[in-house]
C-alpha cells in the first residue's frame, strides 16, 4: 500500500448488499446494522455530530463501507470550522429542499413515491 496513504478504515457494524435478483430498479441494495458494532463505531468517529461513509466495490466485486474521515485543510490564518451547537430544549426542522428535476420530466409527488 501507498505509504503517504492511511489504512482504510472499515465500517464496523454496516453491511451492504446488493439487491436481490428480481428486486424493481428503484431498489439499489440493503443496509444491514449490527446496532452494538454500529455503535461504538459511530461514537468513535464521531466528528461534530457526523460521520461519513464511502459505499465502495473491492477488488472482488463485493460491496462495503469505509469511514470517510478527509477534512478541508485550513488556509493560513484560518480557524478550523466548528460544529454548531444543537438547539437548546427546541426540536430541529430541517429547511425544505427544492425537488431537483430533469427538464422534461415532472416532479414526483409524495404519494407517487414507491416506498
């Protein structure tokens, strides 16, 4: 392995599949959880709130998750972003996103959506 690379750090407790053969082509695959491994995974890795995963295909073809951990380097004279505070005593809503639609085509409305 390169040696200026870092070994990759795997996603203890995710596991992904492909979908089963015959599935429709809206499903891409299945997310299983071993919610103890998750877990410590997630707290281990935790980085203001978030962690990130790569869904990435191995040499042999099989699917896994591996933690994403690149941050932006600061510029000179830059502080490091830090995370927001979580609202206090409040609940989070979350800002509505605009629906991203191919020209030509029509939105999909909510109950026409195939879960």
């Amino acid at each position: 392995m390169d040696n200026n690379k870092p070994e990759p750090t795997f996603a203890d407790g995710f596991i992904f599949k492909r979908p089963n053969e015959g599935a429709p082509d809206f499903v891409k695959g299945a997310l299983s959880i071993k919610v103890d491994e998750a877990i410590a995974f997630l707290q281990k890795h935790n980085s203001g709130g978030w962690v990130n995963l790569d869904l990435k295909n191995s040499q042999g073809g099989k699917l896994y998750l591996q933690l994403n951990d690149w941050k932006p380097k600061p510029k000179d004279n830059e502080q490091p972003p830090v995370a927001a505070p979580a609202p206090a005593g409040g609940t989070f809503t979350p800002a509505p996103v605009a629906q991203q639609v191919p020209a030509g085509e029509q939105p999909l409305a909510p109950e026409d959506a195939p879960f």
